[in-house]
C-alpha cells in the first residue's frame, strides 16, 4: 500500500487592524486596508479584552475627550503595545496632548477616502513587518526645537536613525545650529544636535548631527520598534 504525503497549504500571513468605537467610519477604512491586503476588525464596548486577548498590528481610534482610556488600554497591552496606531481628529484637535501614546498617522475627519487610502498605502509595510531599521518610521509626537533664536515646539511626521521631519507653522527661517528634544514610545528621551536639511511648506526636514551620542538611542529604538533587536 503506497501512502500518499501531501503538503500542508502554507497559511499567508493577515495583518489586522482593529477600529476601536468607530461605527460609521469603518466602511472607507475597511475597504482601504483591504486593498492593501490587510484585515479589519470592528470592536465595541470590549475593546479592552479583546486587546488583552488578540493579537492586532495596528489599531485606530477616534482622538476626543473619551480616547485617552482607549490610548492607555493600547499601550498597556502585553501583545499590542508596540502596534501601529492611527488616530483619527477634527483640524481643531491639539495632538500634543497624545504626543506620550506614539501615533504613527493621524487622519481628519471627516474621513477623506483617497487620504484613507494614501495612509493605508504608506505605512502597509510596517503592518506587514516587511520594513529594516533604516527606515522613515510614521511617528506624530511633540518635538521642542531649541535654537539661538528662541524655544518653539512642532509635530513630528516621520523619525529615521538619521533625523525627523517636523511640522513647524510660522517659522520661515531656521539656524543650523539647533537642539531638538522629543519622548519616543517606552519614555525614551532624546536630547540631539540637528540642522535643517530641507523645507517643504509648514513641514522642515531635521538631520541628527552624526557624532552625537543621541543617535544610538534612536537606532535602538526603531530596532525595538520593528522587533529587530
């Protein structure tokens, strides 16, 4: 009798992404993601112990008075602390008081579908875990530019090992000689030199300075941040 040994079918890998209390904005989400072959997952009122028990790599949540609990349920989670997290907020939002959670990409609502779908397209890799620790990683996070013409502070938009883009409204000049502070997730605080590179608009283009010690942290924390370390 000849036994026949067939292979077992390879099981492709599924990113999910959850929408946390969303309801009507998960039909232009969900059809962005998917285009990206990526899976979406609706939670409700247990959102909580779902992310305590599920496996998700990323999560995206509505940014208002009511989300610091769903921020603090994210970032707490043994399994989901280090997900993707995308928010979502009107232009009038202050994002800096979310600047401790990391959110990778912000979109304004109400959701535009070609934006969802742009932001979907950007960071699937991340999702998909394809990227390597030199790479622009999407961060939103408060970031103070010291300068000899004063203190002022912007959001970030990316961070790499080699310097961070930062969205700076007024600001039409900057010197070379600049300092910039900014808490990465874990409580990592970074104190580094950095000299504008280039300017696009309200957004400014920040390289770290390569003999400052500072740019270990960095590389470290994107290396924990990809899981590649």
């Amino acid at each position: 009798m000849v036994s026949l040994l067939f292979p077992r079918p390879s099981t492709k890998f599924v990113p999910r992404v959850a929408l946390v209390q969303l309801d009507s904005a998960t039909d232009p989400l969900t059809k962005a993601f998917s285009q990206c072959g990526i899976q979406t997952v609706p939670l409700g009122e247990n959102f909580a112990q779902r992310l305590v028990m599920e496996k998700f790599e990323g999560c995206i949540v509505r940014l208002d008075e009511r989300s610091i609990f769903v921020l603090d349920a994210v970032r707490s989670s043994r399994s989901n602390q280090k997900m993707i997290l995308y928010g979502i907020a009107s232009t009038s939002t202050d994002l800096r008081q979310f600047s401790k959670y990391g959110i990778n990409a912000v979109l304004n609502s109400p959701l535009d579908r070609s934006a969802v779908l742009n932001m979907a397209r950007s960071t699937c890799a991340l999702l998909l875990n394809e990227l390597r620790r030199y790479v622009r990683i999407p961060l939103v996070i408060e970031v103070i530019i010291d300068s000899p013409k004063g203190r002022f502070s912007g959001l970030s938009r990316e961070v790499s090992a080699g310097g961070i883009s930062v969205e700076v409204n007024g600001r039409e000049s900057l010197s070379d000689k600049l300092r910039l502070s900014f808490v990465l997730l874990e409580r990592r605080t970074v104190s580094i030199g950095a000299s504008v590179c280039w300017k696009n608009g309200s957004v400014s283009g920040f390289q770290f300075q390569d003999a400052d010690p500072a740019r270990q942290i960095v590389k470290g924390w994107i290396s924990s941040f990809l899981g590649l370390d």
